[in-house]
C-alpha cells in the first residue's frame, strides 16, 4: 500500500501521531483495513501485504484484525516500507530477506524491488 506516509519519517511524532515513549493510545496513521486485507488477500492472491506506514492496521488499532487476518491465511506483512512510489503500479517483483531469529514471529527485513525495463507492465 503507498499512502505516500514514508515521506513523514524521521519525525516520529508526524510518522507515528505521536511521540509519547511506550504509550500507543495514541497512534495515529493510515493502513489496510479489515475489508481490504480479505479482499486482496481472498479475491487478488496477494502472496503478501506490505504498507509504507509503520503497521498493516492503522495507527488506531487496538485489537489489530488485519495482522489476524493475515495470520489466518500465512500472508505475511511488509511494514515501514520507503520508496514505494519509484514502483510501478504492476510488474515490479519484490524480494523479502529476513535475518533469522531464533523462537522470533517477526524481526527486520531488507526489501527489494526489480523493475522490469517493458514500460508496458506499468499500466
């Protein structure tokens, strides 16, 4: 998903809607929302969700049903994306390089994009 949010970093308070250490009461940023994630996910075959803001449910989530979601189907989710808009809007493969952690369900990754050279697949 390219919100165009990633423009916002590093101002955690811009990123994030606020800066409070340890208190996510108060989180505020765009993300896929429940209809969304079972739609690309059931009706597209997404393999995989990724957002260029810092979570697959907005900011204001408390019980976080797009990460369910997700779960339920294995799809995994790409957060904190940056660059998105140098993509095009289909043909781009995208390559996910997790670090192994040990017991860990999540941990960094280094995403990158080839883009193909036939402009055609951008439309």
């Amino acid at each position: 998903m390219r919100s165009g949010w990633s423009a916002r970093w590093p101002d955690a308070k811009t990123y994030l809607g606020d800066d409070k250490p340890g208190d996510a009461s108060n989180l505020h940023f765009p993300s896929y929302s429940p209809d969304a994630a079972r739609f690309l996910i059931a009706e597209r075959c997404a393999k995989a969700l990724g957002v260029d803001t810092a979570s697959n449910d907005p900011g204001r989530s408390t019980d976080f049903p797009v990460h369910r979601i997700m779960g339920a189907a294995n799809i995994p989710g790409f957060e904190n994306l940056k660059g998105l808009e140098r993509l095009p809007a289909r043909g781009a493969t995208l390559i996910a390089l997790p670090i192994k952690i040990e017991g860990g369900s999540g941990g960094p990754v280094r995403v990158v994009a080839l883009v193909p050279e036939d402009t055609s697949l951008q439309q």
